[in-house]
C-alpha cells in the first residue's frame, strides 16, 4: 500500500501563488465639491440609495437623477460620487434588460 495521498483531478490546474486580480465593484472615486461640478448627462452614484445614476439637472444644489426604467428623484449634491466605469457598464446593462422587457410587453401585447 501507498501512503502517498491521492490526487484529485484539477490538482494539476490550480496556481502555487494567487492570480492578482482587479476589484469587482471598485469604490466611488471622490465627492463633488461643489454643485458647479455636477452637468446633466454624467453618470455618478448616490450612496442614500446605494445605486448609480445619471444627472437631469442640477438646481441650487439638488441634483435630480434617474436611473434607466425607473422614476427621478433628488439628492443633494454632497450625497453623490463621481461614477466609475463598474457604474457606467451596471447602467448600460440596465437600459439593456430594460429594452428586453419592453420589447417582451411589445410582443405579448401585439399575439
């Protein structure tokens, strides 16, 4: 009999040394200074909320934001940060699942 233990089958495929990756869900890089930062159309992220957005407009420090299929609402421009590219590819991928339920109701609606 062997004492050696037994290999099991993706042994051979696991790394000595763990493979550095980059975050999943990279932080917010900053908040705003000033309102005079934010313009309409700039994707940022509330933290009320947890979720990111893109800017309506902006009045005397309110910044009202919307998410794709969803209804607006306003924040204040202290409880926004700046959006990163996780955020602009979550909203991209929203507006996407959006579309396919819209076009699902299209369908359904037209049978």
């Amino acid at each position: 009999m062997s004492s050696k233990p037994r290999r099991t089958a993706g042994a051979a495929s696991v790394p000595k040394t763990p493979v550095p990756r980059a975050a999943q869900r990279p932080e917010p890089v900053r908040p705003f200074r000033s309102a005079d930062e934010i313009k309409a159309g700039l994707v940022v992220f509330d933290k009320d909320k947890n979720m990111p957005c893109t800017v309506v407009f902006v009045r005397y420090g309110m910044v009202q934001v919307i998410r794709p299929a969803g209804a607006p609402w306003e924040t204040h421009y202290k409880r926004l940060l700046s959006g990163t590219a996780y955020h602009c590819r979550q909203l991209d991928a929203l507006a996407a699942l959006n579309a396919a339920r819209m076009r699902g109701r299209q369908q359904g609606a037209s049978s």
